[in-house]
C-alpha cells in the first residue's frame, strides 16, 4: 500500500521482479496514489526552482494512462487520460495549483497485458544556481552525496544499512563515501555479511572506531570527515541511523529535492515504522513556542496506517458524520517544519559549513537544536514526503523515564537557553506537570536524573565537552539505588501479586475521559499522601504492561512490576513518601532557581556557542578517542 493500490475488481494480480518495472494483467486497474509513487508537487512547488514538472514511463502493451491531482483537502481532480500503445509516454505539468499542499500521480487501466517500466518525475531542465541567505549566489550543485551512519552496538543493523547503499545502482552510483564511526565493543567488521559490503563500496567506505560520545558524537564525526574530505568535496551530507531499514530511492529523492531547491535548505526524510510496515510516524515536528517542547507541526499527522488509510481515502458522506472519523485529508496538506530526527536527513555542504558541529549533548536535542540554528540564519528544514526510512517505533522505548530522561531535561533546557526568545515559565511548567506524574508511578530514579540534569544545566556550558564520555556512567550509577531502575527477567521471579481491588487499570477515551478521571485523582493523591504499607514490598499488588502502567492505576498503589516497553523484563516499583517529598522539594527548588537565572543562563550559553560548535574543539575530542 506504500507503493500501488490495486483495484478490488481486479481478476489478477498485478506482477514484479525488480523495483523498475510490472506488469498488469488485462482488463486489471491500478492507482499509484501512493506514498511513495505520487509526487509531492506542493513541496516542489514550494522550495524548488521547478515550475513544472515530467511524468515519463514506457508502456509495452496497451494501458490507459489517467493523470490526477489533489487539492490541499484531498479533493481529486482529473487531469489527463492517453491510450498507450507500446510506447514511450510523456506528460508535462504545471506546479502552479499547489500553494497550500497536493500531489500528482497516475492511475493505470490495461486493455490488454501491459508492462510498465522506468516510471519516473522528472525535471525538465538541471538545477540553476541558488541563493543564499545574504542574497549572493552559489553554482548548482552535483548529483553525489557522502553518507554517514554512526553505530553502537549494533552490528547486524549496521551491516544491513551498508549493504542497502549498493543495492541500487543509480544510488550507489552517486555516493562518494560512506562515513562509519563504531562507537561500541561489538563490531560491525565481526559480523557476516561486512565483508562484502565493504567490499561493495571499496574505497569509498571510511570507519573510525572511537569511545561512545552519543549520537551528537557519532553525527558530528560524520560532519567533521565529511568537511575535511577535499578530495571529493561531496555537496551533501546524509546522516542516517543504523537501526533503519533504508528504501534507497530516498536517498536520491533526498539529494535531487536539495539540488534543485531555489536557496539550499535541510531536507529531512520521514519515519516508517519498522515493525508496522505501513504506518507513517509523524509528518512534521515543530518546537512549542510556549513550553518549548517538541509538538506536531501545524496539520501534521501521527501514525498513519496506509494500510488502513491510503492516500487517496477521504470516506463518503455517512462516514464524514461520524464524529471519529477518520481519513487520509491532512496527508494532502503542505507542512512546514521547525525540525526533522537524525534517523535521515540531509545537509547542503554550504550549511554545515556555515552552521559548524553539533553540539556535544551526547543524544536528545541535537539535531532540534542544529535545525533551529540553520533556521535563524536562514537555511530551514524541509521534511519531504516519500523521502523516508523505516525505523523502531518510539513507543518500544523508555526513554522518557530511564537513563535518557537526564539528556532530555538537560538537553531541552540548553536548547532553550540558545533559541527560547521567552522566559523558562512555560518549559518549567510542563516539568511540573510531568513531575507528578513520575511520583504517582513510584518513578523515582527519573526524578534522580532529572535533579542532576537540572544542576548540570545550571552550572552552565563549560563541561559539555568533557562531560560527553562521563556523563551516561554517572548517571546509570545514580539509577542503580533505585528499584524502579533495576529491570528483572520476569514478574515470575517475584511472589505472587497480592491484588488491588478497585483500583482502575484500564483507560477509558470519549469526550468524558477527562470528568470520569476526576475521582481516580482525588482517590490517587489521597493515596499518595498516606504512609505506604511496607508489607507491599515484598510482594507486588499488581503485575502491570508497560500500557496499564498509569498514574491513575499506580497512584493507588505500594507496589507493582512494571513491563519494559519492549517487553524484555519487569521493574519492581515500590512507593516510598518520605523519598517522594524530598525528589519533590529538591527539583521545585532548582526548577525556581531556572526560572530566576534564565536570562543569565541564556547569555552564557549563547556566548558559549562559538566554542561549542567549532571544528577545533570537536577534533580534540576525536584526537583523544
């Protein structure tokens, strides 16, 4: 459904034995309105120097070839029909209709068996010049691009990811390099397979092994060897994850939406989720200008299934009374993003030249951040649609509430300090509301991180760079004197819950979810305040999922094993009000102390990013390694 839908009056399947052709049986209808087959035309017409753009396929056999559009509600409108007779096609059109969003695609109707191959959008002339930010202008750019994908621990991903870069020959022929740091103790050279991937991309394939600096770590060693490769001077950079599974055209799409944009922009690709093939993650992200937190762009769309939903479904009437209906509209709708997730997105040489290094956070917020930098000085972020990679869904991860809740508080507030025009009220604010709901979920090795990651913040900008290998260490130690930290192999390995009868465990939706909730918080906090039951920690009461494991439910309770998000062990949770009040006291206390010194803190941090994005002060790092 990511590629062609086909009709469900179709006597036969439609037929393929490679990504660049298929065949149709007779009297069979096809509709390429699909994710990665229709062409963005809002996006192109917005940031591109195109006006118009080609449809080009060849037809072996005898197939009606039905041009369509969309409107930026999903409306469709008819565009051009032409009898095919075992010949080449060629459609030119305008790009003039697209200003608030809307695709172009084909459908297909064969009168006799038919064959399709080489389908392609194509410009109908090369990319010009473009202008940068103080107005002069740059020579267009060539079609090649050095891709990089830092890894850690994981070998098998990583070897996967490489061999994907060859398996397209149009792909592989525009990669001058391939940038690998390894930043854990297994390797991808240990593995089956590395070998030959290697071996594919021959001298082009760079590794540098190098101690786990994080994401940023890995990500700006990339942007460092890509800046100092002068022998291929690639024009592009293209930071990828290693736990993806790539659809290689993206990459070209990547390339070709940056060389013909009309000023250089970032073009970042969109997430797929890995274990639920068809679903879209997000469609764009923007950064709250309120509590500065990430939050969907204005129209964007979480977790769309294809699927279910495909890109051309708008319901009919009857379906559009349901007031929980849901269709495939807002998929048509231009969005404009303030960022886009490493997992794929590329850079213009231009830009990482102009914008410097990441910044030394280790993981969380530095790609938001860089985003936001190349933004202010004019260089803005594009997620492209049908530009994309299939990546692990965030909800198999804990990461709001184990070791990496420490670099999302820290991260978020130094990003704040750098790019937030407004006071730490807002931010503080959300910290707070977030802060009961760690004490209700007996969460309080969270709550330990964050405190560190509150000081850490004030102390300000000068232990970046040093606390980049020694930062997870201590904070993993500080999590270890928490039972809620301590994941075990199962719930079997505990005695038998004990029960909690009365106590919620299932939540309810609808338009009352929010008035029913109201009992459950004044029973929770009741609860709360009450001395807990010592006898309940030596046995759980309840045996939660990771998806029952809410506040209403835990907030009721002295104990409880909670499932890890990937359903890999349990977390044996024990309430404890003495140690609950003073988490709560010691973060209301350094939450005030960021809300008094946020000006001060923001000139220093500012002051400090020269240094903190400089190529001198990364290669020592690197030097070191």
């Amino acid at each position: 459904m990511l590629y062609l839908v086909e009709s469900g009056q179709n006597k036969e399947r439609l037929a393929w034995n490679d990504r660049f052709a298929f065949t149709i049986p007779g009297g069979a209808e096809a509709s390429f309105e699909t994710y990665f087959n229709a062409f963005p035309a809002s996006y192109w017409r917005r940031w591109s120097q195109l006006t118009e753009v080609i449809l080009r396929m060849h037809v072996a056999g005898t197939a009606a070839v039905s041009i369509y559009r969309s409107k930026a509600d999903g409306t469709r409108v008819a565009v051009a029909t032409e009898l095919v007779v075992d010949d080449t096609v060629t459609f030119t059109l305008p790009l003039n209709n697209f200003e608030d969003g809307g695709w172009y695609w084909f459908d297909l109707t064969a009168e006799s068996e038919a064959t399709i191959t080489e389908a392609a959008w194509c410009a109908p002339h090369a990319p010009g010049p473009q202008t940068l930010p103080n107005g002069t202008q740059i020579p267009a750019s060539e079609k090649r691009v050095t891709v990089g994908i830092p890894t850690f621990n994981r070998p098998a991903d990583a070897v996967t990811a490489l061999q994907a870069l060859t398996e397209d020959p149009q792909i592989d022929a525009i990669i001058d390099s391939v940038i690998m740091p390894d930043q854990g103790n297994q390797h991808p050279a240990d593995e089956p397979g590395y070998e030959e991937a290697v071996a594919a991309l021959g001298e082009r394939f760079h590794e540098y092994r190098q101690g786990n600096l994080g994401g940023s770590g890995g990500y700006s060693r990339i942007m460092y060897e890509a800046l100092a490769d002068t022998e291929t001077n690639s024009p592009f950079i293209l930071y990828m994850d290693d736990d993806i599974a790539i659809e290689p055209d993206s990459i070209l799409r990547a390339v070709q939406a940056a060389r013909y944009a009309a000023s250089p922009i970032l073009v970042g690709g969109q997430m797929l989720n890995l274990q639920e093939r068809s679903q879209l993650r997000t469609t764009g992200e923007r950064v709250g200008g309120h509590d500065f937190m990430w939050t969907k762009a204005n129209n964007a769309v979480y977790d769309h299934d294809f699927a279910k939903y495909p890109l051309g479904f708008l319901g009919n009437d009857n379906d559009r009374r349901d007031p929980n209906f849901y269709d495939s509209s807002k998929l048509h709708r231009r969005i404009d993003v303030d960022f886009n997730g490493w997992w794929m997105c590329l850079f213009p040489r231009v830009v990482a030249e102009t914008m410097g290094q990441p910044l030394p956070l280790f993981i969380k917020w530095d790609d938001t951040e860089y985003s936001l930098r190349a933004k202010a000085a004019g260089f803005p972020t594009v997620t492209w649609p049908g530009a994309a990679i299939w990546h692990m869904a965030w909800a198999d991860k804990d990461d709001a509430i184990d070791w990496q809740a420490y670099f999302h508080t820290r991260n978020r507030l130094i990003v704040a300090a750098l790019h937030h025009e407004g006071d730490a009220k807002g931010i503080i604010g959300s910290m707070r509301k977030s802060l009961f709901k760690h004490i209700a979920c007996m969460e309080y090795s969270t709550l330990a991180i964050q405190i560190e990651a509150l000081k850490d913040f004030l102390a300000g900008p000068d232990k970046l760079f040093a606390d980049l290998d020694t930062a997870l260490p201590r904070i993993q130690a500080i999590r270890r004197n928490y039972s809620d930290a301590v994941v075990l192999p199962s719930a079997s390995e505990l005695p038998a819950a004990t029960g909690a009868p009365g106590v919620p465990t299932k939540n309810f939706g609808g338009r009352l979810a929010k008035i029913k909730k109201v009992p459950w918080l004044l029973k929770g906090v009741k609860h709360l305040v009450s001395k807990e039951d010592p006898a309940h920690h030596n046995a759980p009461q309840l045996n939660l999922t990771a998806e029952e494991a809410r506040w209403f439910t835990l907030s009721r309770l002295d104990s409880a094993t909670v499932s890890t998000a990937g359903g890999t062990g349990v977390a044996f949770r024990k309430r404890d009000r003495e140690l609950a009040r003073e988490l709560i006291k010691e973060t209301h206390q350094l939450q005030s102390e960021v809300i008094e010194r946020f000006e001060d803190l923001k000139a220093s941090y500012r002051a400090a990013m020269p240094e903190l994005t400089s190529r001198q002060e990364w290669k020592k790092i690197f030097d070191a390694q």
